[in-house]
C-alpha cells in the first residue's frame, strides 16, 4: 500500500498485489496521517479516526473533537499494537479495532514529555527538574 497524490483526484492509499497491479483505491483528506494496526490500518484526518481492514473496507470511525484543526495530525503504533493519536490538544491511546479511547494524558511542552511506553505505562520527563515519573493507567 502506498500513498499518492493525483491531480483533479487528491490524495488516495493505493493497494497493489505482487504483480504491481492496483487492487484496491481510497481518497483520504490531504492532512491524513496512515498507520498500520492489528488487522488493518487506520486513518487520522479532518477530525475523524478511521480503521480499515486489510482490503481496504472501513470498519469502524469516530469523530474527534479538537479545538483548532491542526496542519497535521499524527498517528503511531504504540509497543503494545494500540494506536497513539497525537491531537493539536491532548494524546490518546486508541484500541484500533474498536477506536475506543483508552488513556488520555496531556500534550508534551517545552520541559515534559510524556512517552507512553505500552501495557498501560506512561513516563513523563522533567528535563528542568531532571525527574523521570512512571504512571499506570
């Protein structure tokens, strides 16, 4: 699967077998992010959370509300397969199969970082006051 950008169509995730041959297109906003998860793959943009299967069939989606629409959202994998959703206001941790939010903690700033670690952990990082805490969610 691989994502283009074709003129008067926009942006789209195509699939191809191993053949080369397209098996399958969907259009996704051009501020989407992709990433892979269990069984499928999700999409994050325009704010709207997305999980397809792998023929590219839509699962499930859920609307996420933000304060302001950001350039751009990001979305990982996170250690232990839930999706991490990075928003404009705060982080999720989101079970990709049902995009149900788990956790929830704040954004990073100039002096904390939060690293969500996998299994319900969460470490925030002081570069100030040089401390490191570890939360169980």
């Amino acid at each position: 699967m691989f994502r283009v950008n074709i003129p008067e169509k926009g942006n789209q995730l195509v699939a191809v077998n191993a053949k080369g041959k397209a098996q399958w297109r969907l259009s996704i906003a051009g501020n989407a992010d992709v990433e892979s998860a269990k069984g499928g793959f999700a999409v994050f943009g325009s704010n709207e959370l997305r999980f397809y299967n792998a023929k590219g069939g839509l699962v499930t989606k859920r609307k996420l509300v933000v304060q302001h629409e950001a350039p751009m959202f990001t979305l990982w994998k996170a250690a232990d397969q839930k999706l991490l959703v990075r928003m404009n206001d705060r982080q999720l941790i989101v079970n990709p199969a049902t995009l149900k939010t788990l956790y929830e903690f704040p954004l990073d700033t100039a002096d904390v970082e939060y690293r969500y670690t996998g299994n319900g952990y969460l470490y925030r990082i002081s570069e100030s006051s040089s401390q490191i805490s570890q939360f169980v969610l």
